[in-house]
C-alpha cells in the first residue's frame, strides 16, 4: 500500500497548542505530549484559583479591618465591630469598610462610635 500523508487539521492543532503553550519553558513548549499535559494543567490551575482569588481578599479585607480597629484602640476587635454592624443594620460590606480603613481612618472611627452608642 502506498503511504497516505495526514492532512493539515492535526498539524493546526498541534499549533493551536503550540502558541498556548510559548510561554512555557523548556519541553513544556515544545513536544507536544509535554504541552497537552502542562496545558491540561494549566486550565486547572486558572480553574481554581479564580475561586481562590476571592477568598484570598476576603481574608485581605478582614485583615485590614482588624488591623485598623486594633490600631484605633477601639474597645471591641474586628468580630465585634461585624457583630454591632449587623445589629443596628448598616450595610457596609467588607471591601468598602477595608478601603475606608485605610483612605479615612477617622471616618471608619465615627462609623464604630455610632455602632456603640
């Protein structure tokens, strides 16, 4: 039998992959088994860490809150502070409250006052 060469879809794949994986280093963005594997990886990684993304600035957010109600010598800690926030009903989410911690200082202060009394 003669031999039949493949067409071009296989090798436009292999290109495809190729060009996702140029970035790579070393085998990794050049033999092709190597790259499906990394680029398998890759997708899985970015799958994951966007959910990880967000829980990583949750913890950012409640850092900062803490830090600076620590620092403004208030009577409670940041758990206090979420608690009396829901009691009297204002709502001011985490990442609002962080990024007034650290623009206005004193304005985060008034808002803590206002929660106690």
């Amino acid at each position: 039998m003669t031999r039949i060469k493949r067409g071009y879809i296989a090798r436009r794949r292999r290109t495809k992959m190729r060009l996702f994986a140029s970035s790579f280093r070393g085998a990794h963005s050049r033999l092709t088994r190597t790259i499906t594997q990394q680029k398998i990886r890759a997708l899985a990684s970015a799958h994951r860490d966007r959910d990880r993304k967000k829980r990583d600035f949750r913890r950012l957010w409640i850092t900062r809150i803490n830090a600076a109600i620590r620092d403004n010598k208030v009577s409670y800690s940041y758990s206090g502070l979420i608690h009396n926030l829901y009691k009297s009903q204002l709502l001011l989410n985490r990442k609002i409250l962080a990024q007034i911690a650290i623009l206005n200082k004193n304005c985060l202060y008034m808002i803590s006052n206002e929660i106690i009394t």
